[in-house]
C-alpha cells in the first residue's frame, strides 16, 4: 500500500469504529490499517486491509504501537489515536507535502479536540512542532526506531520521535 495506518486501542470501541468509517470514507490512496489490539478479544471486523497485531496482556502505548509500526508495509505511515477520525483529503494533502518537501522528515496533521476548543493546531515543544499525528516515511521510521517505549511508554513518544527526526538532520 501506499499508506499505513497506525493505531493501537484499548476498550474504546464506539471511537474506534468511528475511526475506521472515517478511514474507509475519506482515504482515496490505497491504505492499510495497522492495529496493535489491547483488547481481550478483538472487536475489529476482519478486512483485507486491516491488520489485527495482539497486545495481549497489553504492552503500554508506546510498545504497542512499536508493533504495530514495525508490521507497516506502505512507503508512507501515519499514527492516530484510535478515537481521531479524518477529514476528505487527509490522505493526499500529506503525502503530497512529504513528496514536495523531501527535507522534511516528519509532518504534523492538524488536529483539533471535540471536546475542547474548534480551533485546529499543531502541538509545540519548547518551540519545535511536534506531531500528535504525524506522517513520515517507513524508511525513516525504521532508521530512527519511532516511538522510544523505555524512554515515553505513554506520553512524550510523538515529540521524542519529532526530535529524533530533527538529529537525523531533517
């Protein structure tokens, strides 16, 4: 596939089914879905393009979604949370960017909490743009190891791989 899909979930079915209508509504490239599965049973209705990795008993945020990243096949991968849905023209707009932009290595989708403020943002850290969901290219993730699991089991993982990314020089 052109695109993987990255998430990993735990006891939200009702977002994360919201997730895949989205996914299978709004992504035009041809995609896969890559799924570390922290449930006891897994909920995930089979498709060809969903892959279902068992994290059972869970391995934390960070290790689950390593899984996951590591089983993704497509030149570009995306993470999201498994309650984000995506909005027409995601997929595009991304890989787009990352191909006109080749010094880039890690881009930001904006992103906005329904539950919060209807403002659309990039997260910040001391200045450098993170991504809450990012995409990049496979390749690089394998180089710079994604999401370090020792170091930010559970939160910190995105902005430690945007820093990761900025040493490899991009």
């Amino acid at each position: 596939p052109t695109l993987s899909i990255v998430t990993g979930t735990k006891g939200r079915p009702e977002s994360f089914r919201r997730m895949i209508d989205s996914i299978r509504r709004n992504t035009t490239v041809d995609w896969e879905l890559v799924v570390a599965d922290a449930n006891e049973q897994s909920y995930i209705e089979s498709a060809p393009n969903i892959v279902v990795i068992p994290d059972w008993p869970p391995s934390g945020c960070s290790a689950g979604y390593n899984k996951a990243f590591r089983a993704a096949t497509g030149k570009w991968v995306v993470w999201l949370n498994d309650d984000a849905e995506v909005m027409p023209g995601w997929d595009r707009a991304g890989i787009d960017f990352m191909e006109a932009h080749p010094e880039i290595g890690l881009g930001a989708y904006y992103w906005y909490d329904v539950h919060g403020p209807k403002i659309f943002r990039v997260n910040l850290y001391f200045g450098m743009p993170y991504a809450n969901f990012g995409i990049l290219s496979r390749e690089l993730g394998n180089a710079v190891g994604w999401f370090d699991a020792e170091n930010a089991p559970m939160y910190g993982n995105d902005n430690s791989l945007a820093f990761r990314v900025y040493l490899a020089g991009l």
